[in-house]
C-alpha cells in the first residue's frame, strides 16, 4: 500500500491550509512572508510549529 503517497498529500493540503491561513491573517507582510517561508522549506515542522506558535494558534491556547 502507498502510505507514504497518502501521507504527502495530507501534508501537501495541511501546508496549503496554512499558506492560506497565513495570506488571510491580519499580520504584517513581514510576518506572513517569515511563516510562509518556514512552512515552506520545512513543512512537517514548520506546520507544527505554525500550528503552536502562529497567531491562530496563541488565540487557541488562551
């Protein structure tokens, strides 16, 4: 079975839902080019990282 296959393309569609997210948000230009170029070069991690520490993610926790 292609579990490997499947797993890409679940990151691949939670990558592009937080590029989406991180366009959408209100911050600054300088913040959301920084955001989207982690999610970017490092997708697994910077997913979670965007996901724990992006401003949706603090709103979240509080």
């Amino acid at each position: 079975m292609e579990y490997a296959g499947i797993g890409g393309v679940i990151l691949l569609a939670l990558n592009i839902w937080a590029i989406i997210s991180i366009i959408g948000s209100g911050a600054s230009t300088g913040s959301k080019v920084l955001w989207t170029l982690l999610v970017l070069v490092l997708p697994l991690i910077g997913f979670i990282i965007w996901l724990v520490a992006g401003p949706r993610g603090a709103r979240g926790i509080a």
